[in-house]
DNA sequence: CCTCTAATGTTCTTTTTAAGAACATCATAC
DNA sequence: GTATGATGTTCTTAAAAAGAACATTAGAGG
C-alpha cells in the first residue's frame, strides 16, 4: 500500500536527517500536523511537496514511494546462494513483495528485533507464537 | 514548473506507446478528460495514479517529473541510504544475524505471509498488532 | 518516582484541488 | 466536403487534504 509505504519512508528520513515534523512544515511551508498525518498514514502529499521532500533528503521519488529496488543487489547475492529449486523460483516469484519485505525491515529495528527474538525461541514456542500472530493479523485484517 | 514538464513527459510517453487518453483512462479506471487535463497542465494527479503511470510506461518517478540527477548507481544508493548512524554499524554488526534473519524467513513461507499480512495493515494497525507481538513474545523469552 | 516541555498524534471543519460530465474543437481519412 | 475518432475546455460536484485546536506520548531532569 502506497500510503503506507510512503509513510514509513517518510519517518525514516526524517529522523535520520535529524529534522522534527515543525521544522520539515517550516521548510514546507505548511501546517506541522500535515507532517503527521503523512508520517501516519492518514493522508497522501501532492505531487509538488513530495518532489521537493525528495530533494531535501536527497532521495529518488521511486525510493520514497517504495518502487524502487533499493536492495536489489542485497538480493541478488541471496539469489546466487539459493540458485537451486525450491527456493529459486519462490525468489523470483516473489521478488516484488520480497524486496519491500527486505527492505521494510531494515527500517523498521524495532521488527528486527521481534523477529530475533521469535527466531531464538523453540520451534515448540515458534509454533505457539505463530499461531497467535496469524489470530490476531487475521482479525486486524478484516477491520 | 512541475505540472509542465509533468504534462509534456506524459503526452510524450502515451504517444510513445501509442496510446489513447481513452485508454489510459480505461487503465486508471477514470474520466478520459481528466487525462486531457494532466496533459495540458490544468492538474496534476495523485501519487497513486503518477506511480501507476509510472509503471505502465516502465520510467522512473523522477524522470516522469523532470527531476534533475537521477542517475546514481544502484549499490551506491544503498550504501549511501544504509551508512549512517544507526543503521549503518547495526548492518555491519550484525550482518551475520541479518543474513541468518533473511535465510530465515525464506524457509518460511508461512512466517513470511504474516509478515506480508503485517505490511499491507494501516499503520496504527501495526502498532497495535506490534504491542501484541512484543508481548507474547517478551512473555514467551522468559519461559 | 514526578513534573515539565518538546514532539507527535488525532479530530473536526474548512479549503483546495482535482474528477467528471457535457460540450467544443481538432485531426485525419475518405 | 463529411464523418469519426481523438483531444481540449468549462462548469459543477466530489473528494481529499490542509489547518486549527485539542489530546497524547516521550524523554530529560530533579
């Protein structure tokens, strides 16, 4: 989802450049709870004010919306590694969604960390938790 | 001016691709006229259909917008977009249990699904579904 | 622990801009 | 010249975003 992406894109950069939402409203000249309300999700900026948040962070519109590839040669490295069947054609079937995965990740530490945590549990635990996960993705999903 | 080279870049890709407005209308599933009116610069469309464009005629964001120095290569935007505080030592740092967390999730499609479930959820959503995650798993890392 | 302040998130109203329908014009083939 | 497909424009409506005000959170310092 573009808004949703974007939106992670957005806080990101933000905060690795340092700026608060007041000061990228200040740069904009707009309201500071615009920032917000793009930073959750909530509403999409025009062409004109992403073009020229593109420029302050010094980033292309395609990584800013999340189209481009930006681990592709991350990816490529795993694609070597896992040439033979199954996996290869799982990879390229998936490469799209795989990528953002990837990428999404990287961005989001606090998910890493989750995903560390889940992964030095026991497959017994792994098992429960997954369970658990799927219940509750399931019922937000339908929301 | 955005909405010009905006305008100019569209025409010129639609008739490159031998298009009619009718059909990049039927495409976006909108009114033929407001495409007419991108392609005079009277408006300019949201982020949604400009990346669907975008993709259509197979050009980046940036060139469809007439922005300047695009051209980066691709390893060296990642690098650039990873290398600095914090994300550039925990990628170093923890390359081997980034690399163990991807190998991972490929040899678990199922995981992977929830993780594309989680993804695709708004994103107050996610943090509610976050909450949750970091609960069951923080009770899970005890026992 | 509490307090304070900066920073951020949300809601409701207003504003702005784009979408759409209808009409007008242009381009081209015959 | 006519006919038709393609494109351009105008006016109204709709949709989405902006903004102001309020609410909540995060983090520093005592």
């Amino acid at each position: 989802m573009l808004i949703n992406r974007f939106a992670h894109n957005l806080k990101y950069y933000r905060k690795k450049h340092d700026y608060t939402q007041q000061q990228i409203a200040d740069l904009l000249n707009i309201s500071r709870s615009v920032v917000a309300k793009w930073e959750n999700g909530h509403v999409l900026p025009d062409l004109n004010n992403t073009l020229k948040l593109s420029q302050l962070f010094q980033i292309t519109l395609d990584e800013f919306v999340g189209k481009t590839n930006v681990t592709q040669n991350l990816l490529s490295d795993y694609q070597a590694h896992y040439s033979s069947e199954p996996f290869a054609e799982q990879i390229d079937f998936d490469e799209e969604s795989f990528n953002y995965l990837i990428d999404f990740i990287i961005k989001h530490p606090s998910l890493k960390q989750q995903l560390s945590t889940y992964m030095a549990l026991s497959i017994k635990q792994q098992k429960s938790a997954e369970k658990i996960f799927a219940s509750v993705l399931e019922e937000m999903r339908k929301q």
